[in-house]
C-alpha cells in the first residue's frame, strides 16, 4: 500500500472532461473542448509531494524522552497505596497490621519515572541537537532516540525559557545535521513541513502552510504561524519549507481542548540560532535591558500629541537608576527608534533591546511634546531569573482645593501644585497635582491625585503652566494630558461635550 500522498498531474479523466464541458455548454457530453474554453481554463496546479523531503530530513529529526525523579507513594508493611485501597475496598484484611490499628509506614527511596515525550532536531554532526526548553525543563534524565533506534543520553548544554530554546548534547560524530533555511524568504501560504512525535508516535509527517509570520504573541519571539497539525509530543520539531531545510522549531499551538485546532507557533529558526550560539558559548543567554515600563501607543493619543500614527513605545515608568533615566528617558516619552531601527509596535522595542550587547552604547529616539530627540543609553545586563519587585504606588498627600479657573473648569479640573515633598517622593522636576475630576476630565478616567506633567504637548510643571496651556489648548478637540499615577505615566483624552 503506497505511503505517498495523492498527486494531481493536472489532467482530467473523461468523465470529468464532460462533465465540464455540460457546465460550460458545450454542444455534445463526449465533444471535444473548444478552443476558447481551451484558452481560459485556469491552468491545474499539482500537489506537492513531500516524499523526498521525509527521505533527506527524516533521519535529522530525533525522540526526547525525559524522566524526572520522584519520590515513591508511603508503603505499609513493603505494601504501595493502591494495594492497600484493594484490601480496604473489599473488606479483606490487611496482613500483618494489627487490628484497629497502623504499622509503621516505609518511605520509599525517589525513583525515577517518565516526565514527557518531545521531539528535536540535530544542529550538528557532533551531536547538538535542539528542542524546546519546556521539552526538557526539569528533567533528571534526558534520553534521545535517533530514527535508526540508537539511544543516547543527552547533556542539557543550557535552556532558554523567554525563547523556549533548548540545546543538548550526545556522545555520537557523523550525525545527519539539518540545513538551515533563511527566514526571511518564507511566504505566508507557502508550504510547511513538520515530523516529531506526538502523543509518542515517532516520526510522524504533517503538512500544511504558513498562515502569518511576525505573530505577536507577547513574548521576546515573533512566531510563525501555520496550520500545520502539531500536537503533545511535537515540540521542539522541525518546520520544514520545501527546499529541505528548517525554517522554525515547532513550539506552541492554540487550543481550547488540548489539542491541534487548526493553528500553531514555531520560533524562526535564525532567533533560535542566536539563541542556541550563546547557549553552546556559555550555557545560558544574555540580555540587554534600559529599565523602562512600557505600553502601546493608540490612534487617538497619536493623533492628539502630534505622532501622526499609532507607532513606537509609550514609557510609562522608569527604574531608578536604570540605564533610561541615566540617558535622560522621561515618563511620557515614546521611543519610536532603537538603534537606528524603527520600533513600530510596543512588542518591537523588548526585542531589540533583548538582542543588544550589555555595555554598548545605544542611540534612541524618544517622541516628546511635539518633536523627536535622540539621546544615548548604555545598555545594562538582564540578570538570569530576575524577579522584579512589586513598586508600591505612591498616595500623594491632600492638598486644600483650589479655586478652579475658567480653563480648567472646562476641563473638568481641580488641581493644585505638588509640595516639595510630593516631588521628592514622586521623584518628578513639577506638575500639579488633580484635586478632583468630573464631567469630560472624569470621563477620561482621571482621579484625585494624579499628577498632570503635560497638557496638550506644552509641558506642565506648575499651576502657571498648566492654566497656560489649558487656556491655549482647542476645547472643540480631544485635549491630550499626561499623567503620572503611583510609579506610571499614561495618556489621557479629555474630549468636548457632545
């Protein structure tokens, strides 16, 4: 029984040449074609046959089994838990126990047992192959079976958790390697491969297509999205584009059940690189970092401040001391490039920053008020497992309500200058603080204490500033205002009445 999938040679049977000769009206069901129909029937492309691809790729892929140790159930008198509920649930007694009472329970030593099954591929012909690092994470044992049925047990060289790259090592030369594809020449609804072992079952083929590339899905890697069928046991495979060579590492999937629905993530494979060299070099990955908080900028505030576009990423927070406030970075700002490369969406600037070489000096430009700035940050260390520290949000002190003026007013405002204190604290050059917000300014979702630091693009440093750019600011349009909450900054619209 032949194993190859169906190929289409891009000729009709006769029976199928009538009947599309009845639709299109021809004169007899076994008449020739005529020679317009001839001329505008859309040409029959074939089907691809992945045959030869399984072939050259095959023997790359490899089987992960992982076990981890586990510490055995307590036994009573050498006997498990589950003999002793057969005992009990059929009212035998249990021997040697005294009646009414326990002997003494028997821990038993951690033994190990199976963790999971996953997929990976040989990188090199001297035995490093990569998976994910979720197929490995954990693990106490690492065995990898090559599809000539030879097992090995693997070195963890290093894992990378942010990437879900993972690197081991076997004791074996003259290994088939893969070859590595370019990216950046994949198409969305160009044909993809993938073999790995779901739920076990090794070597397993599935095909499909690229369905988007760049996929956001919040983390440091832009994914490859395809509905390629990946399940359990896949991870860490190859995706394969039809010249042979491996394009992703088959990662993630998105399902309501568990299990493939149709669509599924693969890291491209020249990140995975990246990531797979420094892991070899050194055993782990690093980081550069500027301390900044960030968050998307919408169409609405693009507009207001003069972005002309929703792009970049809007700095709500700054860490003390961090490279950011070293350079000058402000809360407020939008860095719209990063060294010399455009930050498009807010999802952009982690990886760029993320790829930087800690201690390189780095040019960034930053949008604020109404016109671009370059300014120069040093780039810091990402420490390995860093936890950050939950920043408790300041509550600045009440201030005696001002006499509103007619400006603010229509705003919807109250607001007072900050205290010296208040400034300390807030670690802020000025601004005025909201006493209270109603009406449009209420809508807009600003509340007592928050601290205005700009109001349409002119910067607000005290009540002076503020009622200078609030008297200035066009009331018949959204009026953009900068806020200060606790440790973050965010952008506000304040819109006219309706």
């Amino acid at each position: 029984m032949s194993t190859n999938p169906p190929v289409l040679k891009g000729r009709l049977s006769s029976g199928a040449l009538a009947l599309a000769l009845a639709c299109a009206g021809g004169a007899g069901l076994l008449g020739a074609a005529s020679p317009a129909l001839a001329q505008t029937a859309p040409a029959v492309r074939a089907l691809p046959d992945f045959t030869e691809l399984v072939d050259q790729v095959g023997p790359s892929v490899v089987n992960i089994r992982t076990t981890e140790r586990v510490s055995a159930r307590p036994s009573l008198n050498g006997m498990d838990e589950d003999m002793l509920e057969f005992f009990r649930r059929f009212g035998l007694p249990v021997p040697n126990v005294p009646r009414g009472g326990q002997g003494p329970q028997q821990q038993a030593p951690q033994q190990p047992q199976p963790r999971g099954v996953g997929s990976g591929f040989i990188l090199t012909q001297d035995g490093y192959v990569m998976t994910n690092a979720h197929v490995v994470e954990g693990a106490e044992e690492v065995i990898v079976t090559l599809t000539d049925k030879r097992e090995f047990k693997a070195k963890i060289v290093g894992s990378d958790k942010r990437t879900d790259v993972a690197v081991v090592k076997i004791d074996a030369t003259g290994l088939p390697a893969v070859r590595v594809g370019d990216v950046s020449r994949l198409k969305a609804g160009e044909w993809v491969m993938a073999i790995g072992s779901p739920f076990g079952l090794d070597n397993t083929v599935t095909a499909g297509i690229v369905s988007a590339k760049q996929r956001d899905t919040g983390d440091y890697l832009p994914f490859i999205q395809t509905d390629v069928a990946i399940n359990p046991g896949n991870s860490g495979g190859p995706l394969i584009n039809m010249r042979g060579e491996v394009v992703g590492i088959n990662s993630q999937i998105y399902s309501r059940s568990g299990g493939f629905m149709g669509i599924s993530f693969a890291i491209p494979i020249d990140e995975a690189i990246r990531v797979s060299e420094q892991l070899r070099a050194t055993g782990r990955v690093t980081r550069g970092r500027i301390g900044v908080q960030i968050e998307p900028v919408s169409k609405d505030v693009a507009e207001s401040i003069g972005l002309g576009k929703a792009q970049g990423a809007l700095v709500r927070g700054i860490e003390p001391g961090s490279p950011a406030e070293k350079a000058g970075i402000e809360a407020g700002d939008i860095i719209t490039r990063f060294d010399g490369k455009p930050v498009e969406k807010v999802a952009d600037l982690p990886r760029l920053v993320g790829n930087s070489k800690p201690g390189t000096k780095t040019a960034v430009t930053v949008f604020r008020r109404g016109s671009t700035r370059d300014v120069t940050v040093t780039i810091a260390e990402v420490e390995p497992d860093e936890k950050v520290a939950a920043r408790a949000q300041g509550e600045p002190g009440r201030d005696k309500p001002q006499q509103p003026t007619a400006a603010a007013q229509q705003l919807g405002l109250v607001v007072a200058d900050l205290t010296a204190a208040q400034e300390k604290e807030l670690k802020l050059k000025g601004g005025v603080r909201v006493v209270s917000a109603s009406d449009a300014a209420a809508r807009a979702g600003l509340r007592e204490g928050d601290v205005i630091i700009a109001l349409a693009n002119a910067e607000v440093r005290n009540l002076k500033d503020f009622e200078a750019a609030a008297s200035k600011a066009d009331k018949s349009k959204p009026v953009s205002v900068l806020v200060r909450r606790g440790e973050w900054a965010q952008y506000a619209l304040i819109r006219p009445a309706r």
